[in-house]
C-alpha cells in the first residue's frame, strides 16, 4: 500500500499549461506555441547551416575541378607550342626558304 501522499499526488490531474501570459492554452492542445516556434525555428536553423555547408562542400569541389581543368590547360597549351615549333622547323618559309 502507497503512502497517503503519493496516493494524493497520484489522484490529483496535472496541471494545463501555461503560455507566456500565464493562461492555458485554448482548445486544450496541451503544449506551449512559443516553444514549439523555437523549436521549429531550431530545425530551420540547423536545416540551413546543413544546406550551407552543403554548398561550401560543393563550391570546394568545383574549385579543385577548376584548378585542375587550369592545370590541364596549361598542359595543352605547351603541347601546342611545342608542336606548332616543330611544324615550323619541318615546314620551308613562305618564300621558298627552308624554316630554321
């Protein structure tokens, strides 16, 4: 058998509760709208740091294919010269005279 004052606490209802004016909740939907606001503004925020960081991740990406499609570049770029050079050795000038 239970003490009487645990039987007590056990029989009396909960209390409502409160809003920031101190009044319960209207219709009875037993929670408080400003924390559910907060919460949902928390789930907002966390939502939009995630996305943010989704995007750096991505710009990251992107700045290292940019880099390396550069570096690719640079590479076609020295092949070229270095073949357009050797076409102008093999090729005579346009005088008649043989290239250098």
């Amino acid at each position: 058998k239970a003490p009487p004052d645990v039987a007590s606490q056990q029989a009396m209802p909960p209390p409502p509760p409160a809003t920031r004016n101190g009044a319960g909740v209207a219709g009875g939907a037993g929670f408080d709208q400003d924390a559910l606001r907060g919460e949902v503004d928390q789930e907002l925020l966390v939502e939009k740091d995630r996305n943010i960081q989704d995007l750096k991740d991505t710009v990251e990406i992107l700045e290292l294919k940019i880099a390396k499609l550069e570096q690719l570049v640079r590479l076609k770029d020295s092949k070229i010269s270095k073949l357009q050079s050797a076409i102008s050795r093999q090729v005579p000038g346009e005088n008649g005279e043989p290239g250098p």
